[in-house]
C-alpha cells in the first residue's frame, strides 16, 4: 500500500484563539490554506456560531438502535463544524446526522487534555438529542505531527507505558464529564499503524500497547465516565500489520478502520480482500464480538470516484457500523470540496432525507357492538326482525309474568 501522506489538521494556537473573519487560517484538519471552505460550500448558506447554552445532564448514551448506520461528517475541528452541520443536513435533503467528530490539538498536553473553551460546543451539540454520537480523536503524544524519529518514539512509548503521562489522560476525563459528555467515543492513537504520526505503534509495538492500555485506565478511573475507545488503523497494512498493534479485547470497545480510496488504481473489491482491508477488518471484530466503525473515508488517489462511493455506502449499509464519517474536504469530500462532482451525487442519492423512522400508528381496532341484552329478571321474545324494527327492539317478558297484580301495567314491559 503506498505510504499515507501527511494530513495537516488546524489547531488553535490558544484556548482564546477563534475564527478571524476575512483572515487566512492556519493549515486544518485535511484544509487547504484559507478558511477550508470552498465557494460552494459558502453558496449554501451563511455558518454563524451556535448560541451559548447551560450545561446540563446527559440525557442517554447514544445507542439507540437504528434501521441504518448513524453517519455523519468531519467539517471543520472548532464551532465551525458543529455550525456547518445543520447546512450539511440541510444539502442531504435534511438527514439525520447522529453523529459529530473532531480532533484534539495534538501540538502540546495542555491542548489534549481538552483546553477551556475547546469542546464545549460540541458538548452542546451532544446533549440535545439523545441519540447523538460525540466522537474526539485523541492523539497518544504531544508534537504529534512533527516528524518525530522512530527513536524518539520509541522512548516516548516506553515512558507513557511507565505511566508518566497519565495526568494528562485523567484530566481529559474530567473535562468530558465535566461537560456533560461522559458517553464520549475516544478513537485513540488513530492511524497508529502508518508513519505520519509521533503515536505510531511501529517503532515499539509492545510499548504501544502497554501506553494505550495505561491511557484507556487512567480515562475509566474517573468518576462517572462512560467512554467507549475505538481502536482506528489504516485501512491495509501500512507500515506494520494493524493487527501487530491491536492492545487487547479488554480495553478496547469497538474496532474502526480510516480508509480512504487509495492507493491509485486499487478497485474497491481489492480494498475489501487485501490483507489487512475491508473484509479482514470485519472479521477480526466479528471473531471478538464487537462493533465496527469508519472514522474516516473519502476518496482520495482515484479523483472523482462514483463507483467507489457507491461500493463504500453499499458496505456501510450491510456491515452496519456503528457510525462512520466522512472526511469532508479536498481531495476526499463531497460537500466543501468541488471537485468530486460525480461521487457527491451519489453520496446525496443515497443518504438524501435519510432519518430515523416515525413508527407507523396502529390502525384503530373498533370496538364491537355489544349484544342487546334482556333487562334483569326478563326474558326475551323474538317477534322477528320486521316487528323488532318498528317496535324499536326485542321485547322482554318479566319471568314473574304471573303476579297477583297481573292487571297492573307494569306487567308487561319492554326493553329496549
């Protein structure tokens, strides 16, 4: 497979550094230069920040059970995502986007710890409806897109393994439940399988494992917490075997895959039968009994690839993740990107108004009409029906129809 390339993802310098208007950003997560947002996306509509809220409760986990794979897709890491996703919807025809992802900074600890600021709209967003999905990618390292050498990783693994940066993983913790979003998917060390990132596993695989699961302990020791950790290689084998990296059934709750369209010329039914692709991925979790997810795909090496969008949606639909989202800006998306045309109509067909079904209302049963029934200490006369017609019902003998007032009127009565 050929060698993963280097996605420049936009961080925030500080907790108090937002969105200049009418500025060149800094280079975002998979953005071009500029706001990483193209014409196109603009012509659909303004993005203004979302209004402030009071924390609250969360209101459930975020399971519910769908008839479809809940989806969604990466727009931007700040408030701009969490902005752009009613627009996004809105695109698709107003489908339900259950789902909502994005990245911590991973340039120093402070920031992966979960700066002030950082994620409260995204915990916003989550705790509106309760069948949302908050998933945060979660670097293992500081620097982590630096082009640290293998050496220096494999002393930094080997320290995390020891513990020393648990801190830091605990305090992230206390941040999520803090805001309300103890449910949170933590896709940890993503990629680790590849060469881009300073929390690869290759340099030292068996340290790698003992640091993820060190992290995944510190994060379950806080109170209150329901993280899931979604283990997320590369789609093939990359640098090392995925499943060279894989930590354990224990600490791991649901087993992704990022796999975009690459390398070039690879078909999609390649993509699912190379070693370590698509159909081995899902029998490696089937084997361990837990769910699938897609954190990233799109289209990549192969430009504006129908077929492959339309293989990808239709192996979502029947392996039925438990979410995935689509990396959407150039070269892999659909939405802020223009250049796929021919994949973004068929990436809207399929998904167009896709939402949770309103189960049907029964259909009424009426209730049946009950019998006439004689009166109490009556017997009934069946004159007939043309009789009981005019008379307005079935008379009714009393059964002491022989009392010694039997000239009374009340002798004979009728009910009707």
């Amino acid at each position: 497979m050929a060698v993963r390339y280097r996605r420049l993802r936009r961080w925030p310098v500080c907790a108090a550094v937002g969105v200049v208007a009418g500025a060149a950003l800094l280079a975002g997560p998979g953005h071009r230069g500029g706001s990483g947002v193209n014409e196109d996306a603009k012509a659909r509509g303004p993005v203004a920040a979302p209004g402030r809220v009071a924390p609250r409760a969360p209101t459930g986990t975020g399971t519910t059970p769908a008839p479809f794979p809940a989806f969604g897709a990466y727009l931007d890491y700040s408030w701009s995502g969490v902005a752009q996703t009613d627009w996004f919807s809105r695109w698709l025809g107003g489908a339900d986007l259950r789902v909502g992802r994005t990245y911590l900074p991973g340039d120093l600890w402070s920031n992966i710890e979960g700066a002030p600021g950082f994620l409260d709209d995204w915990a916003d967003w989550r705790r509106e409806r309760d069948e949302r999905i908050f998933v945060l990618n979660v670097p293992m390292m500081e620097r982590n897109e630096e082009g640290v050498s293998d050496a220096e990783v494999r002393h930094l693994l080997r320290r995390g393994a020891a513990g020393e940066f648990d801190v830091h993983y605990r305090r992230l913790a206390e941040r999520l439940v803090g805001l309300g979003v103890p449910d949170t998917i933590l896709v940890l060390g993503w990629e680790m399988n590849g060469i881009t990132y300073t929390h690869r596993c290759g340099p030292d695989p068996e340290a790698w494992k003992a640091y993820w699961n060190r992290i995944v302990a510190a994060m379950r020791s806080v109170p209150g917490q329901e993280f899931r950790f979604d283990f997320a290689p590369n789609r093939g084998r990359d640098a090392i075997p995925w499943t060279e990296c894989y930590p354990g059934d224990d600490t791991v709750d649901i087993i992704g895959m990022d796999s975009y369209d690459q390398p070039q010329g690879m078909p999609f039914d390649v993509q699912v039968t190379e070693p370590y692709g698509l159909q081995d991925h899902v029998d490696f979790a089937r084997e361990r009994g837990k769910p699938i997810s897609y954190p990233e795909w799109g289209l990549f090496r192969n430009g504006d690839n129908a077929e492959y969008m339309r293989h990808m949606l239709d192996w979502m639909d029947e392996h039925k993740p438990l979410y995935n989202t689509l990396t959407d800006y150039c070269p892999h998306g659909v939405w802020q990107c223009g250049q796929n045309p021919q994949a973004a109509q068929v990436y809207r067909a399929v998904l167009y108004g896709r939402t949770e079904p309103v189960p049907p209302m029964p259909t009424p049963v009426p209730e049946p009409t009950p019998e006439p029934q004689p009166a109490p200490g009556c017997s009934s006369l069946d004159l007939g029906d043309w009789v009981e017609y005019w008379i307005g019902g079935e008379p009714c003998v009393r059964d002491d129809w022989w009392p010694d007032d039997w000239w009374s009127d009340d002798w004979w009565s009728f009910s009707w």
